[in-house]
C-alpha cells in the first residue's frame, strides 16, 4: 500500500466529532454551522434535482455557474474573469487543491507551506511528489517575515500553497504580508495556490484581499473558493477554481480524472446564491460575529486568554496561562470530563511548534455555545 496514506492517523475532525457523538459532548470541534443554511437556495437545489438535469453536467462546470462566478468576484473582489477560459467547477475545494497539486508540480519540485496548515495539505503534496518546505507561523499574530520566506524558497520552489482567512488561526494576512509573499513568487517564478475559501466569512467590517489582485500575480495564481463556506452548507462539496487560461488547461486535466464533474443540481443552487444581494452576505458575517462576540466573551469570563479572531468559524485559546502545556491531552480531557469537543492546534502544525492552543468552532446556535460555556463554567467550579 502506499506509505503516506497508510501511515496517516484518522483526521482530528472525525476523531473529535466521533469522541463528541460517543459522550455527548457539545461539539465545537469540526466547523460547521448548526443553522440549516439559506432556504432559498436549498429549495433551488432541490427544485433542480425534482425538476432538472441530472446527468452529467459539462466537465468544467454549468456555463451559468461559472458566469455566477465571474459577476460575483467581480462584485465582490475586482477580479476580472473569463467564464469560459479561467473558471472551473470541482467537488469541493479539497478536490480542486489535491488535483492542483497533481497538476502543477512534478516529483522533487518544492512546495512552501504555511504552518498552522489545514490538516489535507500536507499528505497530498507527498502524494503529489512534491517535497514540503515550512514556514512556521506563531501566535498572537501568524504573520509573515522576509527571514522566513527566505528560509523556505529555493530554486526547487514551484507552488506555494496559502490559506487565507487562515484556519485554524482564524487570522487574515496584512496587504504588505500578501505582497511580501507576492515578490517572493515573482522571484522564484512560483505559483500561488490560494485556498481562499473563508473569503466571505470575516469580521469587523474587513474585506478580503485575493491573493490574484496583487502585483505579478494574476498570471501565476490558482484562486480556490468554496460554495460550502459561502452559504454555510458544508456538506455540499462545490469547489471554484479561478486560474489564468494557461495554468487552467493543466488543472482542468486533473479534474477530468478525479470526478470529471459535481452535481448539476447543486451547481444550479450555488450559481442563483452567488448573485443574492449585498445584505445577504453583509447578514451572514453578522450573525457570525455576534456568535463570535458571545462566546468570546463568555470565555473572557471563566477567565480563558482568548486570541483575537478577525474571520473562519473559529477562535482560539492560549491554554499556556492555565498551566497547560500539552493541546491534545487538553482537548482529551475537556471531551471526557467537561463535555466540550475543541480540536488542538498543534495537529496543524508539522513540526510542534506550537502545542498549547485549542481551536472552538462558534458557528453555533446560542443555546449551544451557553451549553458549552455552562459545561466549561462547571469545570472550573471543580478545579
Ligand atoms: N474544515 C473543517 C474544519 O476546519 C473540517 C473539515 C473536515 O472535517 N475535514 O474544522
């Protein structure tokens, strides 16, 4: 068997969800919204399963999605796009990053990655041949330097793979950060893959910088978003892919062979949700960070160090100041005495840098955060 995926453990999601389902835990570990998501889109879904083709539907995408696409991040972004040559439909974003990967690099090349990383990368840059080059992000604010750029470019350097908002930091990367990394990939001639699928979901009046807008950098990155983070609809597993028509033609042959195509049903049901009006959008980041607000604050009070999260599902504990020194046992014992699934941030990290931050999942209904935050009051009553 091959050795990589053999020797992989179970991810910390599905270990996290299955310890909280077994306990009956209040699950802020795996993130994903307990709000059922827009009715109105799901009622298109589900008119066009009823009522719609349900064959295969064209191999880069329905032509009305990718032109949805092109008006949106026009809208939304600035970013000028060619439905026809520079947009792809995948199922999901994981797809559209493991065929990318496949795609652009050949065994040996270098691919820089960002540490904490979401939990997929790693393994399928392996896959992929490519050989991993990190750069080790630290908290409080996981930002870039030109010393740790330096570090991890080379002559060997062909992708660099970049999350942002960042998960599980729940940070978003300043402007001279992106293009800091932007002249590194200039100099390097690399390509930037953007997993950018938390675009939408960021707070305090922010607006999302696409890595494609800046200088050098329309022609050598790969922009990946999510319809599952979009409307909050996780499971749906529609992935775009916005790249300049030359990267496309390559990235579009490792889609054709991994699942050719994604449900035309959903596809009609994300292309109408992408032209939904501005206070949709607007109302979702709100709702959010109202959620965000309550239970920051209410950790704030049991007297948790809270980080600060500006976009993501998430916020973050420094669990250092409770004498803490180990995220995993941590999370262990918060599920099995206290009832609170979390997930440990040091699974993001490669090389353990960091091991004494725990990630929460806020998306939640009210009565489930105060649930959680009663469980974790309850706790410290008995410490
Ligand atoms: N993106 C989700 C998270 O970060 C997890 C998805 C998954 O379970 N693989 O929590």
């Amino acid at each position: 068997m091959n050795p990589i995926f053999s020797s992989l453990q179970t991810s910390v999601f599905e270990v996290m969800s299955r310890l909280a389902r077994e306990t009956g835990a209040v699950n802020l570990g795996q993130g994903f919204p307990d709000d059922p998501g827009p009715e109105d889109v799901r009622r298109k879904a589900a008119d066009a399963v009823i009522n719609g083709w349900n064959q295969y539907p064209p191999m880069m995408g329905l032509p009305e999605l990718r032109q949805a696409t092109a008006a949106h991040f026009r809208r939304w972004q600035g970013l000028e796009l060619d439905p026809d040559s520079e947009i792809m439909v995948t199922s999901g974003a994981t797809e559209a990053i493991a065929g990318a990967l496949m795609a652009l690099i050949a065994p040996g090349d270098e691919v820089v990655l960002f540490e904490p990383m979401y939990d997929a990368y790693v393994p399928l840059v392996l896959r992929a041949g490519g050989v991993p080059k990190f750069v080790t992000l630290t908290p409080p604010a996981f930002g870039l330097s030109e010393a740790a750029l330096a570090q991890a470019f080379s002559a060997k350097t062909r992708v660099v793979l970049f999350n942002n908002p960042l998960n599980p930091t729940a940070t978003i990367f300043s402007d001279s950060d992106l293009d800091l990394l932007a002249a590194f990939c200039v100099k390097h001639d690399a390509v930037a893959l953007c997993d950018e699928v938390w675009e939408h979901v960021v707070f305090d009046g922010r607006r999302h910088v696409p890595m494609m807008s800046r200088p050098g950098m329309r022609g050598r990155t790969v922009k990946i978003s999510s319809a599952g983070k979009i409307f909050s609809l996780t499971g749906w597993k529609v992935g775009l892919v916005m790249a300049a028509p030359s990267l496309m033609k390559v990235l579009s042959k490792a889609h054709q062979y991994i699942t050719f195509t994604t449900p035309p049903n959903l596809q009609a049901a994300v292309a109408y949700g992408l032209g939904k009006d501005d206070a949709y959008f607007e109302g979702m980041r709100a709702d959010f960070q109202r959620s965000r607000d309550r239970f920051a604050g209410g950790l704030r009070d049991l007297g948790y160090s809270v980080l600060p999260s500006v976009g993501t599902y998430f916020l973050n504990v420094d669990i250092a100041p409770l004498g803490e020194s180990d995220d995993v046992a941590f999370c262990q014992r918060l599920v099995m005495e206290s009832g609170v699934a979390a997930i440990p941030v040091s699974a993001f990290y490669a090389q353990g840098a960091v091991k004494t931050v725990v990630r929460f999942c806020f998306a939640k209904h009210d009565a489930t955060l105060d649930a959680a935050l009663e469980r974790l009051a309850a706790r410290k009553r008995a410490a």
